[in-house]
C-alpha cells in the first residue's frame, strides 16, 4: 500500500539544536508519490539524507515551522499551505513521536481552483441579486422566510401572495 497510494507519505528523523529545536530532518522512508514530488528519480536520492541537503536551505527552513508546531503538539497536527517551491497546494498532516516526524500530504491543488471558482460564482451571484428589480425570497424546510427582508432592500416591492 505504501508504494501505490497517490498521497505524499514520509518517515524522517529529526535533528535537533542544543535548545531542543528541530533544524533539519533525515529522510528514512518515502513512498514514490514523495520522491516524485521532490523531483527525484527514486528513493535513493533522497534516503539518508539531510531535508536541506535535497530540498536547499531555504525550502527545508520552509518547512521547519510547521515541523516544530507538530512536536510541540501530543496529536497529529494538519495544516493548509501553498507551496512556492512546487506552485502547489497540500493538506499535510504531522505527527511528531520521540525524534521521528511521520507525515502524509495531499496535492489540495485542484481542491483550491474549485473552491476559488466556487467563491467567485457566489460573487457574481449575490451581485445578480442584490441589482435585480425584483426581490428574491427564501424558506426553509418549515416554510419561514429566510435571508434579507424587503425593508432592507429600499426601492423593491414585495408581489402579495394570492
């Protein structure tokens, strides 16, 4: 199952400073979704190795803060982010036990275009309403009116119910 699922999946090791902070990870495992996502022919190129020495500095010093809130945090901590490094969107999940960081990610990407055009037709929608001549009224399951009465949209009159 590890192989073949589509979700990003990774077992690292934490480093840790003096003060007991993380600053860097090993990678010990990952699944090919992972490596693809970073890029990589295979596992190989990652296994073993320092977050920063795969990924840079400055996209692993990315990273740290979210890592961080996770071993601070006795449960699974799940999060949103863009990343500026693949221009996409993951649903991540951290959970941190003893020096070891367990993490799953999803590619939210096409989740977030959806939601963003969702977003921009209830816009336009509202807008439509809001300047048409005539009111627009609601129910609910017990047949009371919901949503915004006619006095507080001066200038439209109400059509009686016969």
């Amino acid at each position: 199952m590890f192989e073949t699922v589509q979700e990003v999946f990774y077992i690292d090791r934490l480093i840790y400073d003096e003060e007991g902070n993380v600053i860097d990870w090993i990678f010990e495992d990952l699944n090919p979704a992972g490596f693809e996502l970073l890029g990589l022919k295979d596992i190989d190129d990652a296994k073993g190795k320092r977050g920063s020495e795969v990924l840079g500095h400055k996209a692993a010093s990315f990273y740290l803060p979210m890592i961080e809130k996770a071993r601070r945090s006795s449960k699974a901590v799940t999060f949103q982010y863009h990343s500026p490094y693949v221009d996409k969107e993951f649903l991540t999940s951290y959970i941190v036990r003893g020096d070891r960081l367990i993490s799953a990610q999803m590619d939210a990407t096409e989740l977030k275009q959806v939601e963003e055009a969702l977003r921009e037709s209830e816009q336009r929608f509202r807008l439509a309403l809001r300047n048409a001549p005539v009111s627009v009224a609601a129910q609910d399951r017990d047949l009371r009116y919901i949503g915004p009465t006619t006095s507080e949209r001066p200038g439209r009159r109400t059509l009686s119910a016969i």
